[in-house]
C-alpha cells in the first residue's frame, strides 16, 4: 500500500467522521428544541390549571393563597356556591327608576368540578324550524359532528360543533319548534385539564426538580387594596427565557403580576 492510499483512506475516515458530527449537532440542536417545546407545553399547561384554581378559590375565599397544600386542600373538598343574579326596576317619584340588584345561591357545587370542567351551550344557528336531534344525553361527541337539524326557509341544515364533550343535557324543544337563533338546544361538558393530575405535586413544575414561585400581595387602585398574585417558573428550560428580556414573551412562564391587577399569562 503505497503512501497515497493510505492519505486517501486517512481522509475518507476523517470526512466520515466530520459528516457524523455536523449530523449529530443538527440532529441534537432539533432534538433539544422539540424537548424545550414539550417541556413548555407542559409548564404552560400546568400554570393554566393553577390560574383557574386560584381564580376559584378567590371568588369563594375574597382572597389569592400562596399555600399549595391550602390550595390542593381547596380542590379536593371546596365547595363553590351557584350564584344568580337579577335586576329589579323599581319606579321612583318623577319617573325615575332604581335598580336593585339580588344575588341568589342556587346551590353548591365541588370546586373540583368547577375547576376541571368545562361546560358549552350550544345554540340555534339561525331562526328556523327545530327538526330533531341527532345525539342523545350522555353521547361523546366531536368538533364539527352534526348534532341537530334545523329548517330555515327550504332547506334543512346540519350545523357543526365547535366544541367538544359529552351531552348533559338536550333543551325540551320539539320537532316543529320555531327557533331563534342563539337558543340553546344542547348543553356540553368536557374537561378543561388532566384529570388525573396530581395534586400532591401542585407546585412542581413539569420536567424539572423546580417549585413554580408564587407571590400573593395587594396593591392600591383607586383608595381600595386588591388582590393581585403572581405564579412564575423559576428555571426555564429555555435558555432565552431571562428575567432580564425587555420582551415580555421572553421573560421565564408566568401569569399575574405584582403590581397590576391581572392573571393573564406571558405565553398568550
């Protein structure tokens, strides 16, 4: 084997292996932006359900709680009343009208269920002629699937949904019914989060050993103290999330705020 061969082959290998490692740092740059994305997801995803559980229990409690344990208690056993509201229109002397606002607890209902359920109502399309359903109480049903009839001028439609859930309930309307448009015909229910999420690890933040911060204060708005809060991923997998961005986007996952009233999120 004479010296050019062995260069020859010497620089084949050497090519081989340069090829290797380009494909190896596109191939792990993807993999690690594709685990950064699900790992955000999931964070996302978690910060949501604690919004809504907060939001829950201030509305029973006049307060926010930077306690996890008070607030995984609250899920599992609270109770959040079924509150209706009327107007009265009361006439006074010289035409005037006061109106006098009642608010009626109906019920209970588990805050649990509050929290994780959704519940859509599904309305007439448009003014026409009710001409039946196409589900039953208790079917799973689908976005766009067609689940009742309506007749509007000569020709029956079959709107779509654009929710999903299973059927709690179907308005008493009959076959022959004129309908207005916006009238609800179907109620749904369906789950907002996991249901099995566990709550024993509400404060983890997902595919980290990190705790989400959580900051409860007040803030002065108009001469009355309000209740503002503030839930943040301390660790960001991703490298371009620091507290130092200008751009609120690109601050590390958080909802709320320390000085402004708000629960919205920087991913929204």
């Amino acid at each position: 084997m004479n010296l050019t061969k062995i260069l020859t082959g010497v620089l084949l290998i050497l090519s081989l292996y340069l090829a290797w490692l380009l494909y190896r740092s596109v191939a792990g740059t993807i993999e690690d932006r594709a685990s950064i994305a699900t790992t955000e997801a999931a964070v996302i995803e978690k910060l949501k359900f604690i919004r809504e559980a907060e939001i829950v229990f201030n509305s029973v409690n006049k307060r926010y709680t930077s306690n996890w344990d008070s607030l995984a208690n609250f899920i599992r056993t609270g109770q959040v009343p079924i509150i209706q509201r009327r107007e009265e229109i009361k006439q006074l002397a010289y035409g005037q009208e006061e109106v006098i606002v009642h608010i009626d607890t109906l019920g209970f209902e588990s805050a649990r269920d509050k929290i994780f359920k959704k519940v859509y109502t599904v309305g007439a399309s448009e003014n026409g002629v009710f001409m039946g359903f196409k589900v039953k109480e208790g079917d799973q049903v689908f976005k766009n699937q067609r689940t009742y009839l309506i007749k509007v001028g000569e020709k029956v439609n079959e709107p779509p949904l654009v929710d999903k859930g299973i059927v709690t309930k179907l308005e008493a309307v009959k076959v022959g019914d004129e309908l207005k448009k916006g009238q609800p015909l179907i109620i749904l229910t369906d789950n907002a989060f996991d249901p099995s999420l566990d709550l024993a690890t509400l404060a983890n933040v997902p595919g980290t050993d990190a705790k989400f911060e959580i900051f409860v204060g007040t803030v002065e708005r108009g001469g009355l103290k309000v209740q503002v809060i503030e839930v943040k991923d301390p660790k960001p997998v991703n490298p371009i999330r620091k507290e130092s961005n200008e751009a609120k986007n690109r601050k590390p996952l958080h909802f709320g705020s320390r000085i402004d009233v708000s629960t919205s999120g920087n991913w929204e």
